[in-house]
C-alpha cells in the first residue's frame, strides 16, 4: 500500500494548532511504520522540507516537493495533478483542503467549523475558502477525522453527515517538557520579575483578545498580561487600548514565539488566560496544564471538554467572570495548587502516539 500525506502544513516554520497536529502524526507515523514493508509513505511537500520534520526519515517513506508558482491553491491544483498522474492508494489530509481530483479513499481532517458558527469573525476571503473546502471535504472524502466531540455534533448538524463517517481523535500533548533552563526567559522578553498572565494563540477576534484584556483591567491586579502569539486582526485591541494608556504599559505583545521559550512562559505564568470564544480543541489548555500552570478558560464549545476539571471556567462574555477567576486564583493559592494537580490528572487522556495509533488505523483497514 503507498500511503500519501499531504506535508505542506506541518512543514511551516512558524506552527500553530493545525500545523503542529499535522507535524507529531508524521512524526509518531515515521515510528509506527519503521520497518513495514508493507506500507510506503509519500510525503507531498510544496517547498524543501524542514529539518525537523524529516529527520531520522524511515526507509520505507519518500519526499515528493511539488512545485508551485503561485502562493494560493496547491493543494486544490498542483496537488490534484499529482493525484491524477500517479495516485496512491490512500490519500490523508491533515488539514480539510483536499485535491479537488483525489483517490477514492482520502481522509481528511476537519478540526472545526468555527467559520459557519461565527462567519462574523472572519474576512471575506477567507470565509469562502473556508466553507468551499470544508464543503468539498464533507461531501467528497472517503472519511473525516475530527478532534472533539463538539467539533463532531457540529459537523454533523451542520453538514447533515452521518456520524459513521466521522472518527474523533484528539490531539496529544507531551507529557513531560524539557527541564526549565536556569535563567529566566521572562527576562529575555523584556518581562522582568513582575508576575504576569499569559494567553498563547492567534490575535484574532475569535480568540476574544479584547474581552480578555477588559477582564484583566476589570480585576486590578499588579501584574502584567502578555499576549503570545502572531497577530491577525487586532483592530479593536489596539483601539482599546490607545485609550487606556494605564493599561496599554501593562499588556505587553511578544509576537509568535518559539517552542521551546513557549513551554518557559508558561512554566513561569501566574495564570494561563484562554477566553476564547471558539475552540475545536484548545491545545494551549493542555499545554499549560502540562507546564502546571493554573488555567482559567471558556465554558463554551470544546474547552470543557478538554480542560476537564483542572480549569476555572467563565462566559466568555461576561467581562465579571472573567476578572473574578483571575483574582479567585491569585488569591487563593489552594485553589490554585487544586486546579494544577487536576490539571497533571486531566492530561494524562492525551497523548500524540495514542492520536497517531487511532489515526493510522483507520487510514490502513
């Protein structure tokens, strides 16, 4: 059997959700395979493929780069003529843009639908080409993976689509982080020693980043927010804060940050802030949980879900709930150690093997 892998989102250098999902499943395939004669694996790649995703490649797997001059539709038409001039036997698409021209058993996954829930929340351009390819997905894959079970009811309501052609897989988490390093990497972020909360995650308006940085004006603390994460649309932010010049010297934006000096900022935390108002999963909850931070998140869509016990939740909406949480944790240091020790319990459901062994099942029965 010749298994192929569209590679193009894991090979990002810059990854967020989507990207890294697509990254650990080549990553846990390249050890579930090692050795199997009986599957090839084709990674199709748009650009050279990065170090890290192809390291200690098995025999049994190959790269394909296939080229493309122009920035939009590689997955719709370069790689629909890879597909028509020499197919393999199953196709996978870790992210729901699938070859308009694809082999009859593809698999996709379609992580959430947050643009039909809140098209509000995105421009116009990337609404159409987020409902056309969910659309396609639904309609012409041979399955579909998703990542929770809101995502799943969502999909099927949504879309009408049988739940027998759904799998839920979640997302994992590593279960141990590196060991912090000795200095601190607040400092390398201009954060000095002054305690801070943290959100991690794109700056847009479905992450709700104005009604977080209202809730931690609303619960006056001495400490900082910092707002991790590459900046999409934030309009409304910086229009709030303009205003607010107090407030403005106490929100501080590092930008997308590297793994590693991720995992630190957590680990260094007083709170990790996820308000979000739409997740398909919320991989930053488990993250934080894994670095022991205490979590304060959304009691809507996947979140509960994922965060178990071990997180405060609010209505995204209600900027009250939102400041009461951040002053309930720093107050209250018991609460605090509860909600870290729920956390350690709550991501040991998670892990990439698992998704990576649930996935692979399916994609060669």
């Amino acid at each position: 059997m010749i298994l192929g892998i569209d590679a193009s989102q894991a090979n990002r250098a810059e990854r967020s959700g989507t990207e890294w999902y697509a990254f650990h499943l080549i990553d846990e395939f390249k050890k579930l395979l090692r050795g199997r004669a009986d599957v090839r694996v084709r990674l199709y790649f748009r650009d050279q493929p990065r170090a890290d995703l192809i390291d200690n490649l098995p025999k049994n797997f190959e790269i394909k780069i296939l080229k493309w001059p122009f920035p939009y539709f590689w997955g719709q038409v370069r790689l629909s003529w890879e597909m028509i001039v020499n197919p393999p036997d199953v196709l996978f698409c870790p992210a729901h843009t699938i070859s308009i021209f694809h082999p009859k058993k593809t698999f996709t996954t379609l992580h959430d639908i947050g643009f039909a829930d809140n098209p509000e929340l995105y421009d116009k351009l990337s609404l159409w080409y987020h409902r056309f390819s969910a659309w396609l997905a639904v309609r012409t894959a041979y399955h579909i993976f998703t990542i929770s079970e809101f995502s799943r009811q969502r999909i099927m309501e949504f879309y009408n689509c049988p739940m027998s052609k759904i799998s839920i897989t979640y997302l994992g988490i590593d279960q141990k982080y590196p060991p912090a390093r000795p200095e601190s990497i607040a400092a390398n972020y201009g954060l000095g020693e002054k305690k801070y909360i943290l959100f991690v995650g794109r700056l847009e308006s479905k992450k709700n980043i104005l009604g977080m940085v209202k809730g931690f004006e609303a619960a006056r603390v001495d400490c900082d927010l910092v707002l991790a994460g590459r900046k999409i649309r934030t309009d409304d932010v910086d229009e709030y804060l303009r205003s607010r010049p107090e407030l403005r010297d106490k929100v501080r934006f590092l930008g997308y940050v590297k793994e590693a000096d991720k995992h630190e900022l957590l680990r260094d935390a007083a709170i990790f802030l996820f308000v979000t108002f739409y997740e398909g999963f919320g991989l930053p909850i488990l993250e934080a949980q894994a670095s022991g931070t205490p979590v304060v998140t959304s009691n809507t869509t996947s979140n509960p879900e994922i965060a178990g016990k071990g997180a405060i939740l609010v209505d995204p909406k209600n900027i009250g709930e939102i400041a009461a949480a951040i002053n309930r944790l720093l107050t209250n240091k018991e609460l605090g150690k509860r909600k870290i020790e729920l956390g350690y319990e709550n991501i040991k459901r998670f892990s990439w093997e698992k998704t990576a062994r649930e996935t692979l099942w399916t994609l060669l029965k």
